[in-house]
C-alpha cells in the first residue's frame, strides 16, 4: 500500500498521548471535545487519498458520476415491468381503496395515519382516476376497469428509487468515502425485498424514504454543532423535525423514528450538560429549547395538518362512520345518524341494538330451564336474549318512572333519566335480579316482571347513562349511544357472542354485568316503532347540515381508534413471522399468484445481501466489544478519531437499527418480513462502515464544519487504493447476479415451471408456490 505513515499509521497509545493531538477546551474557548468529532465535512488540509482512481472519485465530479450511476439503476429496477400484474397484489387491497375513497371525498378508517394514503390520493387524481374501482379482491383486473394503477404505482417506485441516493448521501455527509458510499447504496439498489414493496401502491417506500431523509437531516444538523444557532443549524435541525413528521405521518411504525431522534436528542443533551464542557447552564437551555422547537412541536404542527386535511377531505359518509362515535358521525355528510336520529320520547315503542354485536334485545314467552347442564337452578322466568333478526319480539316501550306533562318537551328522554322497558309482546318489565346468568355465573340474569305486580318494583328500574352524555343531552335513534345500570344492583346490560342451548333457540346470551361502566355494554336504538297510542313513527328525512365538532376532538378520538385497532391485529396469518426470523430470511410473503401461468410475488429479501448486513452488525459488537475489553488492560488498538467514528456515527446507525428492530419483540399483533425493511437499510449504513473500516487504517478526519472557535487540526483522509472500488463492484455483481436469479419472484413475471420454483427455494422454510412435488421410483 503506496502512502505516507502519517497517514496510514493508526496509533496504539493511552489517554496521556491522546490529548496532544488535540487543543483543551479552555484553549479553544469554546467547550467543545474535539475527540468526539464523529461526522462530515470538509477536510483540513491537502492530504488526499494516494491513488489516483480513488482521488478522482472523491472530487465532486466523480461522486456526481457514482450518485447519478446508481439513483439511475433504480429507477430502472424499479419501474421494470412496473405494469405487471395488472391485478390487485397484497395490500393494494386496502391502499388503493384508500386512495379512491379519497378522491370520492368518503370517510374511511385505517390503523395508519394518512400523509402516504394522501399522497396516492393525489397521484390517483392526477392521472386520472374516478375512485370508482374500489380494490376489493386481491386478483381483480386493473385493466377490465381502466383503472391508470400504473401512475399511482409509479409513486412509491419513485420514492423508492430516491432512497438509494439518499443512502449514498448519508454514507458520504458521515465522512465515509465514495466506494463505501457505493456499496451501502447498493445494498438498497439490488435488494428484492425493497424492490417489490415500492412498486405497489404500499405504504412501506414512503415510510423507508422519510426515514431515511430523517436520518440523513440529522447528520447534516449534528455536522453543524461546532456553528450552533447559525442559520444554517436552524435549517438542518427544522428539516430533521418536517422529514420526522413525514415519517411518523406515513405509517404507524413511523414513530420509532421519532424515538430514534428523541434518543439520539437525550444522548446529546446529556453530553452537552456535562461540566468539564465548561458551558453555562444558559447555553444548555438554550440547546434544550431549540430542540424542543425543532424536534417536538414543529413535527407535531406538522403530524397535526396531516389529520386537518385528512378531515377536510374526508367530509362525505363512508365505510369508517361505524368506527366513529355518534357525534363525530353526525358531522359528515349523508351519515345515517345525521339523516335518522331522532329524539326519544317516553311511551315511544323502540328497538335497541347492542353497539358491537349488532344483535337486538329480544325476549319471547318461552323461559329459563329450572336446571341448567351445571347443575345450577334458575329462575325459570321469561328469556331475555339477543337475536339477530328484526321482529315484534324485539319492541320495547319506554316508560316513565317520574309525572310528565301532557305536552313539551320535558317527554323525552334523557341522560340520567332513571327508566323501565317495557316488552310489549308479553305486557312485562325488564328486570334483573341477583341469580346467575346460564352461560356465565359471575353475571347476573336477565328476564322480566308481570307488568301489574309491583312487588319488584325497584328490580325493573334502569338509569339511562349515554355515553359521553351530560345533563340535559337527549336520548336519540342512531346516535344516542348508551349504557343501561340496574338501579339496585348496578350491573350493565350486556352480551357476548357466546349462544345459548336448544331451549332459546341458540340465540345470544344477555346477562348483566357486574362492572357498571363496562366498555362493551353500549347499546343504540336503531329505530322507533311507534308514538304513544301504537300510532306508527314516520321518519321524515331533511337535508341537515353536518354538525360541527372541534378538530383536537376528533383527532384524540381516531388516535385511540388507531392505536386500538392496531393492537388488535392480533389473528393468525399463514404468512405471518417473527422478528427474530426476519435478520436470517427465513421466510417471506406471499403477495400475489396466477395459476394458469404459474406465476407470482413473493416478497423476500437479497440473502447475499441481508446476510452481508448479518455479518456487518456482528463485526461491528465485536469490535466495540474487544475495544472495550482491550482499554480495560491499558491496550489501545484503535486511535481516538477511529474510535469515534465507530462509536459515534456508526453507533447512531446501530441505535437506528435497534429502536426499529426490538420493539417488534414486544408485539403481539401480526407480524410481517417488511416490517424490518427499515433496519435493514440502518444495517446497510452499519455494514458500509465496517468495509470501511476494513479497508483502510484511516479516515476522512477531521468531519465536521468548522467553527469560530474551532481549531484547525492535522487532517487524515480515508485510502482505500484500488482495492475499495474492487470489492464494491465485485460484490455489486454478486450482489446483481441474485437479484436477477430471484427476479421472477420480485416482478412476478416470467412463470416458472415446479422444478425452476424448487431451485429458487434457497431456504426450505421459503412457502413458494406451484413447487414440484418430489418422486421416486419404486423398483419391484
């Protein structure tokens, strides 16, 4: 290797010797430890690489070449057959159909917040859709229906595309030369798995692009803190807090984004409060109040104004009203609640319904057995179930338990009002008593009362509680949810799915239960009979105007709906995994099938590449590992600017890893390959590092923009010689050649034949499709 020794030479000495390199903090007069100097910017001095291939890719021309070289084999990898198939693949089952309800302006609900819905909103707009296919099968024909699904897919391919430079950017704002740079970028370039996921109308390119230009703002913002509260600090610390917002906007696993930087931020702020950095407390709040603009409440505002016009848009009834409370409902166009409520009025003749079973309240003559199969005894008084049919049986009268007058409108009912039901079939009284329920002991039975015997007067009294309701609120159709409480007992009026034996028909159990404010003991009346007298209720539907609901009311209440739901998702999917199997490839998706050609998606990483960024993450702990092991014998292996690198910058990659990566573990809902696509592009930051550091014994040093205060230093420049761009393009072709082998999984075109299917089974845990089945002869 043809270079000068103070270039090359990476010096084994202790702290003493260390500090020489080096001015004290009292010297620069700024407080500032030089020896954590961990990210880019210009070099100091003329040391250059020594050989002249890696000099010229190190100009601003050559790097130019490699970034444009490489952001151009995306696109091309990406928009590739970008019309194939021309079906609903995976989960443009759900985003796509989000993507028309937006342009027919219909509410909808999703798990996931809208900035990336909108955006396919806005390319489906743009090119000319109607919203009129509504996505609802996997399989069904964009081309039957004219649907121009090519534009909205051009949009995360091209997203996806952006990423591969935005990788490379990072690696060279971190110091790391343009070969490294290169190969990081190409990890993204070539790998299968982000190839498939951006070229379908998914969610996970717009997710790995803003975290990705998150990550690559904070680099640029900490390069800048030798120039704190400069413009141009201000400006990368903004840009980190709008690409963080963008990130946390586009999917829910957006925010490990957000904590990434938060950590990152308790990091610095820890260092920074340090008092051998002889700062004043001043200086350290000020620090503090500037993040907290840059990095809390500018992505908030922004987060903010994503649900703002996601509301604005969304102004119509759609398939999301049922997911809504009653008054969120009511302000949307069209909703049933909006158009069909009305007030309740004593001695109206109603149906009730149980808010999530759908089922009605009913009650017919036939009664409870005098044992049941347990052995226990009830009541034998008349069954009170829930069925799921619509008949007289399910008609309830409401009576009063007060004096009303002849007229006005002190005759409806309302929140706190203490009622009976009357079930007008049979002429008896709701009631509940302190005897088990059939199918569950622990709750109570209901059943009902001789309208004329008052000798159970107080067990056939209910308070009225609607929910969120106050004083004076009526009680509606539609949207008068509420919860029954037993005056004397206090158990809620509830139900379950499980059904009852022969003797009621199998219809559902109604019981009571014994927590008064039971979440799931909601009820609605989904209609009024009839007026006092048995006179028939005629609905008579206005155009009304939507209600107005404040907008923080409305974004608290779709966030708990959110986080909610998403917890839920907790059902067995064939193609379902686990975190720990996602690093190894074990097992992919997959996304779409043709029987008649035999072909199909299957959404599985590049193992020459994912098993690369393996080993990377592996060298990486060692090396810090066996550092820290060889400082605690006075050894040091490593010098200071090296060191830094690696803990510091490459550090910052592995905290990126693990904050998108661990959390997973403590998940119980579905879990799927792509939700590790974001640390696996933080795993090609760290394995880029590491080949740099493999390949040469120094690196650009010092990094980070120069300060007033800051002194200049003797600089070191990384040196690969020829050896760096050798390795990159030898892997790159290995990394290419199974990219191209796997390629008829990723495009899902040309079809494969049982034995060419067998061949692209790497790994036996891989479940491909129209694999052959295997032989063998039996001689006789």
């Amino acid at each position: 290797m043809s270079t000068g020794s103070s270039i090359r030479q990476r010096p084994r000495h202790g702290p003493a010797s260390s500090q020489q390199s080096v001015s004290s903090p009292s010297e620069s007069g700024n407080g500032h430890d030089y020896q954590e100097d961990d990210h880019v910017g210009e070099i100091y001095g003329p040391v250059g690489p020594t050989h002249e291939f890696e000099r010229l890719l190190e100009t601003q021309k050559g790097s130019a070449a490699v970034v444009a070289v490489l952001t151009a084999l995306a696109f091309a990898v990406r928009f590739y057959k970008i019309n194939h198939p021309d079906q609903v693949v995976f989960d443009e089952v759900h985003f796509g159909k989000f993507a028309a309800y937006y342009i027919n302006r219909e509410y909808y609900f999703d798990v996931h917040p809208p900035f990336a819905k909108m955006l396919f909103g806005l390319a489906g707009w743009f090119v000319g859709f109607d919203g009129q296919f509504k996505f609802d099968n996997i399989g069904d024909s964009y081309s039957l229906q004219h649907v121009p699904y090519v534009g909205m897919r051009a949009l995360p391919a091209i997203m996806g595309s952006l990423t591969v430079p935005v990788v490379y950017a990072i690696m060279k704002e971190s110091g790391w030369p343009t070969v490294v740079a290169a190969f990081s970028a190409t990890l993204i370039l070539f790998d299968n798995g982000h190839i498939a996921q951006s070229r379908l109308i998914l969610l996970d390119a717009a997710l790995i692009f803003f975290m990705s230009l998150t990550v690559y703002c904070y680099v640029r913002f900490k390069k800048l803190r030798y120039c704190e509260f400069t413009p141009e600090w201000w400006t990368w610390l903004i840009a980190t807090g709008v690409t963080m917002a963008c990130t946390w906007a586009s999917k829910v696993n957006g925010i490990l984004t957000v904590a990434t930087i938060g950590v990152a931020v308790l990091i610095d702020l820890w260092d920074l409060l340090d008092i051998r950095k002889n700062r004043e407390m001043e200086i350290f709040w000020k620090h503090f109040m500037a993040r907290a603009i840059g990095l809390i409440a500018v992505p908030f505002v922004i987060y903010l104004s994503f649900f703002y016009i996601h509301f604005s848009i969304l102004t119509y009834s759609g398939p999301g009203d049922s997911f809504m409370s009653p008054a969120f409902q009511e302000t949307l166009l069209g909703n049933d609640m909006l158009m069909n409520s009305h007030e309740i009025r004593y001695y109206d003749t109603i149906n009730l319904r149980h808010k999530d079973t759908r089922v009605f309240l009913h009650s017919h003559v036939e009664r409870y057995p005098l044992r049941y199969d347990d052995g226990r005894v009830s009541s034998q008084g008349q069954q009170v179930t829930g069925y799921g049919h619509n008949d007289t049986n399910n008609f309830w009268q409401v009576i009063p338990t007060k004096a009303l007058p002849e007229t006005g409108r002190a005759r409806i009912v309302r929140h706190g009002d203490i009622i009976q039901l009357l079930h007008v079939n049979t002429d008896t009284l709701l009631l509940t008593h302190d005897v088990a329920s059939p199918l569950m002991p622990t709750n109570q039975e209901f059943t009902t009362w001789a309208r004329d015997d008052k000798s159970r007067f107080n067990d056939t009294l209910f308070h009225l509680y609607m929910r969120d309701g106050n004083d004076g609120d009526t009680w509606k159709t539609k949207s008068g949810y509420f919860r029954l409480v037993h005056g004397t007992t206090k158990v809620s009026l509830w139900t379950h799915p499980g059904a009852l034996p022969e003797w009621a028909f199998k219809q559902q159990e109604v019981n009571g239960n014994k927590n008064p404010v039971e979440k799931t003991a909601i009820w609605y009346i989904d209609e009024i009979i009839a007026r006092q007298g048995g006179e028939p209720f005629e609905a008579v539907q206005k155009p009304k105007a939507p209600r107005g609901m404040n907008f923080f009311k409305k974004f608290a209440e779709l966030q708990l709906l959110m986080l909610q739901h998403n917890a839920g998702l907790t059902a067995s999917h064939p193609y379902a995994s686990g975190p720990i199997n996602w690093p190894f490839l074990f097992s992919g998706i997959s996304a779409w099938t043709e029987n008649d050609n035999q072909k199909q998606i299957y959404l599985i990483g590049n193992p020459v590449g994912w098993w690369t960024c393996l080993l990377g993450l592996a060298v990486f702990t060692g090396v810090l590992g066996a550092d820290l092991l060889a400082r605690r014998r006075a050894i040091y292996a490593l010098s200071d600017p090296i060191r830094n690198r690696l803990w510091n910058n490459t550090g910052f990659f592995m905290l990126v890893w693990g904050v998108h990566y661990l959390p997973f573990f403590l998940f119980s809902r579905q879990l799927f390959i792509h939700h590790y696509l974001p640390s696996h592009l933080a795993s090609s930051l760290i394995a880029g590092s590491i080949l740099g550091f493999v390949l040469s014994e120094t690196i650009n040093y010092p990094v980070s923009v120069r300060g007033p205060a800051t002194q200049v230093r003797r600089a070191e420049s990384s040196d690969t010689g020829l050896r760096g761009p050798i390795t990159v393009v030898v892997f790159g072709l290995v990394l290419f050649l199974m990219f191209t082998f796997l390629a008829p999984l990723t495009y899902g075109t040309p079809g494969l034949t049982g034995e060419e299917v067998n061949s692209k089974r790497l790994l036996s845990s891989w479940t491909l499709h129209f694999a052959a089945k295997k032989t063998a002869e039996v001689v006789l």
